[in-house]
C-alpha cells in the first residue's frame, strides 16, 4: 500500500459507536433482574449452552431475573458457530412465549445466537436476508431489549455490533449488524468467569489479543480503537497467565474480562485482519472453535503482517511488556512477533493440524479467505498465495522468517 493510501485511510471517514451500556464488577450479576426491568422487559428468552445450563453457571442469572419479577423461558440449545436453522428455532421459541426480551448468557455462540433472534423477531424473513453484504436487505428495526452476560473473556461479542452466523448450505459465516443489534446492556461479572477450564482460558484469552492485535494494526485503526486495543494488550499479556494458572484467581478474571469488552470496543467499529478472515471461512467449512482456531494463526499473521506497520508491531511490543528501550523499531516489531508464537506455545494451543484440519486443504482455505470481508482491513496487502503462505506457516510446512 502506498504511502498516500496509508493516509487516506487513517485520515477518512470514520465513526465509532457504543450503543451498549457497560456494567461491570465482581457480584455484578445480581443486579441482572432490576436493569432489565429498566429496558422494559417482563418475560425474557434465556440463550444460553447446554453445558453451561446443566453445570448451574446461569443458575445465578436465572435466580436474580425471577425474584424481580421477570419470567424466564430457557432456550439452551446453542452450538458453536450457531446455524441458521438455529436462530429459527430461537426465534420461533421467542415469538411462541410472547417474550419481549433477551438475556444471553455465555460466550460468543450465545450471545451472536441472542442478536440475530432479535433480528428474526423484529424482521420479516430470515436472518441470511440481512447479510452484511451486497444485495442483501439492511436492517431497519432495533432488536429487543438484550443483556448480554459473558462467562468467558474472548469474543467480545457482548459490546460488539455483529452477529457470526454460519450458512450451513454454502459452508460459510456471515455477518449480520450494525448499532441496530448492538447489546442494550452488558453486565460483566468476573465470578462467572471462574469455571472455565485452562485450555478454554488459553483460546478464548488470545482470541482477546487477536481482537486488539489485528484492530490496533489494521488499515481503518482511529485513535478510539488504538486506545481501547492498546489497553486490552496490557491486561491481557498481564493476566492472562495468571488466569491460565488459577482460575480462582479473581483479579485476573477481572483484568482479563475488561480486556475481552475493550478489544471488543476496536472490532465492533471497523473490520479486522487476515487472522478473523481465514478463522472465520476455516469455521464455516470445517467444525473448530473460534478461540482455538485463530490462536493458532496469531503468529503466522503477525509474522505475514508486520512489515507493513512496523512500528504499531514495536508498540504492541511495548504493551506485551517486552523492554524495547535498546531495540531498533524492525527489532521491537519482530519481538512481538515471537512473544505470540511463545504465548501460544505456553498455553499449550493446538496446532491447526491437531484441531484437525488437513494441511492439504490450504489452497481451498486460502480462496476462502480471500473473500472474507475482514481481507480489505488487513495491514498487508493479500493474495491467495499469500494467504497459502501463511496457512503453510500454520502448518510448519515453510522457514519461520522472524
């Protein structure tokens, strides 16, 4: 990219919207029944995981929404990578219970679950119909009042402004959104955070630094995004070992709670990179998790992507806590690079390989990726044998360069 363009884009036009109201704090939750009733609701569809439903994690949610008042209708059928046929199923469960709002409690499968439901109810037709694409309707209704409550700290999907869905017919996900199915409300409470096992703290953590990596470095950052991504780097790199650690250990959930909302803040308002690209078309082909799944590409992105913003790469250093006091700004970016790559490797994420994808498959990936949406925000311009370059890092078929 020419330094013009380069310009161009940090100078165009930009916007940057929070319509979601941030609560947050340690037995925060308790107050879940009282702010609904403040949006206006009185009978609210509960979208939750089956496990987290069985395992009494949203008991808590449930117990606080009922002695305010409010009636609770369970919908806990929630997959990964939630289908079409599912936001159907919840929609059609919302309308039939005559619920006027949402709460949805858990990671980003219920949450994106929760905000395209809202869409179906409000909207004629189905959720695909309002594809974030060319073509396709835009959306003209806000969605039902909805409360978002994480139980991980990774997608930031509660203050984000999109919904992943995924086309089980065409083998993609798509996005649907915008502010009209924003959250009206977050409530982020560390204590249900205490429950996830080190190996979902480990994806779901460096999804959050993905999210503040790729936004912080991408071609339509702003200085809102550069602000909130920079500070979710440095509680991330700060806490999320100690959460890997000791689950127990609330300080860190908190810390890395608040790291998951910012970085969601930075990709909630522009696009992403080749990392969200290639999880994103990977997670619409084959059945692997988000978290995990981008984990593994952090550092074959960066590795791909850091010559083209050197120094943004020798600041994101600086806020993973390397001392780069007597580094070149060339040395700082690479050293960044390598704290990725090690991070993974201590936190023991699996290689795309061990997730199960076959490395055979890379040209295929590499086309996928192509026509993600998230390819235009990446720092570095792509190709399809760039992105094979990268698929072939991933699977430690071609020389490490850094």
């Amino acid at each position: 990219m020419s330094l013009n363009m380069k310009v161009e884009h940090m100078l165009g036009y930009h916007s940057f919207d929070i319509p979601t109201t941030i609560k947050h704090g340690i037995g925060a939750v308790r107050h879940i029944g009282e702010e609904v009733q403040n949006l206006g609701a009185g009978k609210i569809l509960l979208v939750t995981g089956p496990a987290l439903y069985k395992t009494g994690v949203v008991r808590p949610v449930k117990e606080k929404l009922e002695e305010a008042g409010v009636d609770v209708v369970i919908f806990s059928d929630i997959e990964p990578n939630p289908p079409v046929r599912l936001i159907e199923k919840g929609a059609n469960l919302y309308t039939q219970e005559e619920c006027d709002g949402l709460v949805a409690v858990g990671g980003g499968s219920p949450m994106d679950t929760a905000k395209a439901v809202g869409v179906e109810v409000t909207h004629e037709g189905s959720v695909l119909d309002y594809e974030d694409a060319e073509g396709k309707k835009p959306l003209e209704h806000r969605i039902p009042p909805l409360v978002t409550v994480p139980t991980t700290a990774g997608t930031g999907s509660e203050v984000t402004q999109w919904a992943v869905i995924t086309d089980e017919d065409r083998r993609i996900k798509f996005n649907t959104g915008g502010t009209l199915i924003a959250p009206h409300l977050t409530i982020i409470d560390p204590e249900l955070h205490v429950s996830m096992p080190p190996h979902v703290t480990a994806m779901t953590g460096i999804d959050v630094i993905s999210h503040a990596v790729e936004c912080y470095t991408m071609k339509f950052a702003q200085p809102v995004t550069d602000a909130v991504a920079l500070l979710a780097m440095e509680y991330a790199a700060k806490y999320i070992r100690r959460a890997y650690a000791d689950g127990t250990d609330l300080e860190a959930r908190y810390g890395m709670s608040q790291a998951a909302m910012l970085a969601g803040l930075a990709y909630g308002s522009e696009s992403a990179g080749a990392a969200h690209a290639m999880s994103q078309t990977l997670g619409g082909i084959l059945p692997v998790a988000h978290g995990q799944c981008v984990a593994a590409m952090m550092g074959p992105v960066m590795e791909y992507n850091w010559k083209a913003a050197p120094e943004r790469f020798a600041r994101a250093a600086q806020a993973f806590g390397i001392d780069t006091a007597s580094m070149s700004t060339e040395e700082a970016a690479r050293a960044s690079v390598n704290w990725m790559y090690d991070l993974t490797e201590e936190l023991d994420i699996p290689s795309l390989e061990e997730q199960g994808v076959d490395p055979e498959m890379t040209e295929q990936l590499a086309k996928a990726a192509m026509e993600d949406p998230q390819t235009e925000g990446n720092p570095r311009d792509l190709s399809i044998p760039d992105y094979e370059w990268i698929y072939k890092r991933c699977f430690d078929r071609t020389p490490k360069t850094v």
